[in-house]
C-alpha cells in the first residue's frame, strides 16, 4: 500500500512515517505540499499515485486563530476540501484527522461519535467546517477525532511542563478535562484503520481522561520530578479562545481499534523522553 501523509513534519505526521514504515509511505510538508492550493494539491496526488491520502496537516495555533481567521480556514477547511476533490475523482481514500475541540466541552460525560458538535473557538469552528467537506465531497473517507496530542518530538504540553518543572511552584489547570494521546499509539490505530473500509467519523485518543493537572501529575511520577505542582482554575490563565472544560472522547465504532489507557502513554513517553532529557530542544 502507497501512502501519501501531508504535514510531515509535525507530531503525528513524523509518528506516522515510523509507524508506516513497513508501507511504501510518501511524505510531504507544507513546501512541498501547499494543501490549501488546490491544482498543486491535484497535480502532487496524481503523481504520487498513492493507494490512501493522511491528512495530518493541521492550523493548530488556536488563540492566534482568533484574530487569524483567513489562515484558520485555509488550511483547515479548504486544504481538506482541496484534498477530498482530489481523492475524490482518483477514488482514493481520504483519512483526515480533526480534534475534540468540535465539541463546546459543556457534556459531564465522554463525547462519542454521534454526539453533536459545537465549536466555541474559530479553531475548533474550521476543524468542524474541515470535516463537514470531507464527508460531503467524498464516500471514501475516515474522520479521524483525536485529542491532547503529545510526542517526543515537537513542542508539546509534556515538554512544556517539565521545562517549567525547574521553578519551585508549578501552577497547572486542573478545571479542563480530556484524553491525553501519545502520538505513536494514534499512528498505530491510523495503521490499522487503514487496512478496513470501515469508512465513517472514529474518535482514537488515549483512553480514559485527565485533567491537564492530573496529567502533570502523572508525568512528572514517570520522570521522577519533585517539583511541587499546584492546580488553578482556568479563569486565572485567560486566554483570546476558549477552551472544552470537558472534552473527554471516547468510542462507539470498532472495539479492535482502541487506543490504550493514557497513563500506557504517559509511561512510554516518559521512557523515551527520560532516555534523552534533549529532546525538550526539538
């Protein structure tokens, strides 16, 4: 199977080259691959050739979306669009990966597929208009929800975290809830995903929920830091977009493709991550 992953270089993208890497897997970042140009973006599947487009490339600075609107909409609605045109017309399957943040967070219990959606933050708002052309421009699609995602790579919440861990008081929010999700255990369900035709909206994200607070908490017992961590409410750390108090995801589609609890995911990447205290700088 050729596989074709747009936004190589982000968190997912680089954990979905080392988990495809038994496929014949093409990747493209944003300058090889302008997904919000739609005749590049036509021109660069067709001669790929691939068997299965990832889209993995993502508008993910939600407070500057608020006051960025035109780029928000760019790269999350219309590079999908773009994108479903032209898997569209070759029949290829489109897997496009979108966010809890759909959802307004106001649910006291796990969303599911079927929930509805009701984006509070022109981030959240382009990745519903994102999955809202998927679906209506091709029948060959996967909608991949996903939540709180971290890797070893990149700039993320857990290496933000421990560079903080140094101060003698870490404040941390303990009032928004979610699914933290190890990058490498997404690509994985992705990988396995791929080889049904079970075509349709799945929510893959670490199972359970946490607190971003009790995820600090989690981390810093797998790293062995002493830091002194301290939960606050959002209201003292206001910020231009909102964000779901409660947005834990969970599943009602198929039980085989189930990621694991999010303290598996917390533990690996504790281990990776303390085998290499450099990988804050990547």
């Amino acid at each position: 199977m050729r596989v074709l992953v747009v936004g190589a270089t982000g968190q997912l993208g680089q954990a979905l080259q080392d988990e495809l890497r038994v496929r014949h897997v093409i990747a493209y970042d944003r300058q090889r691959l302008d997904i919000t140009n739609r005749a590049v973006t036509r021109r660069v599947i067709e001669q790929a050739k691939p068997d299965v487009v990832i889209n993995a490339a993502a508008y993910t600075r939600v407070d500057q979306a608020e006051s960025d609107h035109d780029t928000a909409y760019r790269v999350n609605a219309l590079g999908p669009q773009n994108l479903a045109l032209a898997t569209a017309s070759l029949d290829i399957p489109l897997l496009h990966v979108s966010t809890d943040y759909v959802f307004d967070g106001t649910q006291e219990f796990p969303y599911h597929e079927f929930d509805r959606p009701n984006p509070t933050s022109v981030y959240g708002k382009s990745k519903l208009a994102g999955e809202e052309i998927v679906r209506a421009t091709t029948q060959r699609h996967f909608i991949v929800r996903t939540a709180w995602l971290y890797h070893t790579r990149g700039q993320n919440f857990p290496k933000t975290i421990y560079g903080l861990a140094q101060q003698s008081q870490v404040r941390v929010v303990s009032d928004q809830w979610g699914s933290p999700t190890y990058a490498p255990h997404l690509a994985r369900a992705i990988n396995t995903l791929l080889d049904t035709e079970a075509y349709g909206t799945f929510h893959l994200a670490g199972s359970g929920g946490t607190s971003w607070y009790g995820f600090t908490q989690e981390l810093f017992q797998r790293l062995g830091v002493q830091a002194e961590v301290s939960p606050v409410v959002t209201t003292e750390f206001p910020r231009p977009a909102p964000r779901p108090a409660y947005a834990i995801l969970t599943t009602l589609q198929d039980p085989s493709i189930i990621l694991p609890p999010w303290q598996e995911g917390v533990a690996e990447f504790a281990k990776a991550f303390g085998n290499n205290r450099s990988l804050t700088t990547i």
